[in-house]
C-alpha cells in the first residue's frame, strides 16, 4: 500500500486525508444538529424508534448496571436506557460532536433526566474512560462515521467490564435485490431532497446516504468485532438488512 493510500481514507465516496475527516464529519453534524430528530423522523418514517428498541432489548441491560451511549447525539437511546438502569444505574452520553451533545443535553435537562446521566464529549477510537468501566457500551448510527473503526472496536472492547456487551446500531446493506433497489432510489433520490427542503442541508444528506454504502456488511462488522477481542458475536437484521444490531461479549 502506498504512503498516499495509508495517509487517505473514506468521505462518502471521496478519498480525503485521514486527518481531515474528523473535521468534515464535524460539519456535516453541526449543520443537522438542530433538526437532527426531526429528520430521523421523516427519513425513517418513525421506524428508527423501533429499531432503538430492538437494540435496548438486545443489550440485556439491568438495573443498577453502568452503560456508554457513544455517538449518542440527542439523546434517544440514553431515555431509554436511563429507565433500564434506574436510579443505582447511570449512563454516560457521549459524542465527538460539541454541537450534537449540546442538543441531546439540554433535550435531557429539559425532562429532568440528568442526575444518573453524565455528558462526555469523546473520540470513539480512543475513549477516556478506565478498563472494565461499564457493563454495555452501545453506539448507534455512528460507527459508519469513525475513520478507524477497528481502532473505535478494541476501544469498546478495554472500557468494558467482563460479561459486558458491545451493541453497534447501524445501516446496514438490504438482504435481496429489489430492497435494495427501492433503497438506493429512496436514499439518492430523495432522502438529499427532503434535507435540502427541511433542514436546508442537500450535501450533509447526500454524505450520510454514501457513508451507509462505504460501512462494512453485516459479516465484515462481525469479523472486526470478532479481531478487536469480542466473543459470541453475533447480528440482527432489520427491515431487510437496511439495519442491523451487532452483538458481542467480554468474557
């Protein structure tokens, strides 16, 4: 491989220095931060709700047990798991972008939800946190956009307790052809329209829709995980293969 090709990786389907990339994510989630929810509505038809929650049930999380929301943005799946956890439980809400972790923060201090929550603002590839800190580290919609997954994976992997579970939320690649059709219409064709029209933002859009296409298939996810150290792995497809929840263990 060439220095040029070590030096470079993946902006939707632009090659651009490794260094830039961490930036140009940032842009694209300080420009949809404010209507990020808004969209999830609208692009998913209010099925991301659903798929959030197959993912909650899939992690097995408890009472009283500590979880990291990576890339947890506005705050979806952290509700959710603040109920599981209860009151002897706690969750941190973590996200590399400012803006995004502002939203999900004041949406939550908004309801009243922050005294078993904390806010962390983090790189996924190399977590601040100590060895065996939490017993679920999930990251939603969010790997897709880490430059070095493998390295974001073996991170995961240090921070969690033996016995804890690594969940990876995310789009995925349909399971049949004329899925995959429908989908590639519906994400190229419309879903950068519908930004453009709601969030004024058609390129962002654009740039998520090709990042789904760059993020590894179901089995190359679980292959990774399986390299970083994580045990019994297994996945979960959804609405065809459009989602998918990753599962695997610390032992």
């Amino acid at each position: 491989m060439s220095t040029e090709q070590e030096n470079s990786t993946h902006f939707g389907y632009k090659q651009v220095a490794t260094e830039d990339k961490v930036n140009m994510v940032r842009g694209v989630f300080d420009s949809v931060a404010s209507q990020y929810d808004i969209m999830n509505d609208l692009m998913s038809f209010g099925i991301h709700r659903i798929w959030k929650r197959v993912a909650i049930q899939l992690s097995n999380v408890r009472e009283g047990e500590k979880v990291l929301d990576l890339a947890g943005g506005t705050g979806d799946l952290t509700i959710l798991f603040e109920k599981r956890v209860g009151k002897k439980g706690s969750v941190v809400l973590a996200d590399i972008n400012s803006e995004m972790l502002r939203t999900g923060r004041d949406r939550l201090i908004d309801k009243g939800l922050t005294q078993n929550i904390n806010f962390a603002q983090v790189n996924a590839e190399c977590l601040p946190f100590e060895d065996n800190s939490f017993d679920c580290v999930c990251i939603a919609f969010g790997l897709r956009n880490v430059t070095d997954k493998s390295a974001a994976l073996r991170s995961m992997m240090r921070v969690l307790k033996p016995g804890g579970r690594v969940i990876v939320l995310e789009f995925s690649h349909p399971t049949d052809k004329v899925t995959k059709t429908v989908y590639d219409f519906y994400s190229f064709k419309l879903m950068p329209k519908i930004g453009k029209f709601v969030a004024k933002d058609e390129d962002s859009y654009r740039y998520l829709a090709e990042s789904i296409r760059m993020h590894p298939k179901q089995d190359d996810l679980k292959n990774m995980m399986e390299e970083a150290g994580l045990e019994r792995c297994e996945y979960f497809n959804m609405s065809q293969g459009v989602v998918a929840v990753h599962r695997g263990y610390k032992f």
